[in-house]
C-alpha cells in the first residue's frame, strides 16, 4: 500500500510542475497578446485621428483636438 501511494504522489508532484510550467507559459502569452492589443489599438486611434482630420478638411472646417 505504501509504495502505491508513494507511485502516486510522485505522478501527482508531476502533474503538478507540468500545470505551473504551463501556467507561466499562458501568463506569458497573454501578456504578448496584451501588449499587441495595445499597439493595435494605438494604430487604430491614430488612423481615426488622420480620418477625422482629412474629412474635417475636405470639408472647410478647422479639425478640433480632443484630450483623453
């Protein structure tokens, strides 16, 4: 009995240093995920901000600055 409880903590400690390894590895990748979400939305901002400006000179009007 001792030596199947004994099998089984070390498949356990196992299973257990797999699940943090890849714990740390998904903490990684959304991180990367996050840090591409912020530059798309950087882009997005700015490409409406050279939209804005365009139509507002296309159509005479001075465009106006707005702070977040």
């Amino acid at each position: 009995m001792t030596g199947r409880i004994a099998t089984r903590l070390e498949e356990l400690r196992s299973e257990l240093a797999l699940g943090e390894r890849r714990l740390q590895e998904l903490d990684r990748e959304r991180l990367d995920v996050q840090q591409t979400l912020l530059r798309i939305a950087g882009a997005v901002q700015v490409l409406q901000e050279l939209l804005d400006e365009e139509s507002a000179a296309s159509n005479g009007a001075v465009p106006s600055v707005v702070a977040d």
